[in-house]
C-alpha cells in the first residue's frame, strides 16, 4: 500500500508541474509589454533615432591613429568577442569624441569593448560625459570580452563626449570600438 501512495504522489506532482508549465508561459505573454527596438519605430512615436557615425563631430583626437567611422582604429572590420559590426566608431585610447545634440535627444545608446585586433591582454576604460559631467564610467574592460550595452539619458544635455582611457597598464594596444551608437529622441 506504501508504494501506491508513493506513485500516487509522484503522479500528482508530474502533472502539477505539466500544468504549471502549460500556464506560465501565457500568463508571462500576457503581462509582458514589447518594447520595440529604434528602428522598429514611427517617425511619430520617436522622431528621427540619429546613427551617431553619421553626426559631424564637435571635436576630437586620440593619442595613438586616427578616428575610424564603421571600421577599428587599423581600418579592419569592427569586431568584439568574434562578433563583427557594421555600425561605430574605431578608437584608441585615450581618446575624446565630442558631439552637439542641443537637448533633442532623450538617450544614448551604445555597446562598447575591446575590438578583437587588441591582443596585448590589455585594459581600457569608457567614459561618458554630458556638457563635461561624468555621466558613466565602465568598469576595466579586456579584450574577447563581450560588447557592453549602454543606455543613458540624455535629455538636458547640450554637448556629448565618447571617451577611452588606457587602464592601469597604459594605451599599448587599446583599440577601442563604440558599437551601434544612436541618439534616440
């Protein structure tokens, strides 16, 4: 008798969990709100989202090669962790960006890393600063580590920098790539 109540009990349990796996997924769906990516928006409901590459510079320079626009600081594709990128900026560090947004813009977002071309195990630092206030500093980031997603607002603010910086073991093989930059209104 001890062995059915122990298959009993086993059966309830399996079906429970067959019912609690049939019901979740919905009750999740129909909570869930789809929040559309930038491209997937109107005109009307965002105004126009600004691909950061296309938007003329205020000012810039870095210490090492020259500002690449959709390639890595040594002309190749931008690539992070293996991951190849059509859209950003190719850097090194320590580098300085400056852009114009005149407060129409609500956010900036982007991803960032190391591009794979950076081979000496080293260390860099983003920055992001607004009208010249840190708004954002990552953490050390390495090479083959994963792009870094940014969102940060934007609102108020008139002028944006995109920076890098050599970590502790200086600027040696710090190519640095802002990844799908965009300005979203």
């Amino acid at each position: 008798m001890k062995k059915v109540w122990i298959y009993v009990l086993i059966a309830i349990i399996i079906i429970v969990v067959i019912i609690v796996i049939a019901i979740k997924p919905e009750s999740v769906v129909e909570q869930a709100e789809e929040v559309p990516f930038p491209e997937d928006l109107t005109e009307e409901e965002s105004g126009v989202v600004v691909d950061l590459t296309e938007l003329e510079l205020m000012e810039g320079s870095q210490d090492y090669g020259e500002l690449q626009i959709n390639k890595s600081v040594d002309g190749n594709e931008l690539t992070l962790n293996r991951e190849v990128y059509e859209k950003g900026l190719g850097t090194h560090a320590n580098s300085v960006y400056k852009y114009s947004l005149d407060e129409n813009y609500s956010y900036f977002e982007a991803s960032f890393g190391l591009d794979d071309e950076s081979s000496c195990n080293n260390v860099a630092l983003f920055v992001i600063q607004g009208d010249g206030e840190i708004l954002y500093t990552s953490e050390p980031v390495r090479p083959f580590q994963d792009a870094v997603y940014i969102k940060i607002p934007v609102s108020e603010i008139e002028s944006l920098s995109l920076i890098t910086e050599g970590g502790d073991d200086g600027i040696n093989c710090d190519h640095t790539d802002w990844l799908n930059p965009i300005l979203v209104p």
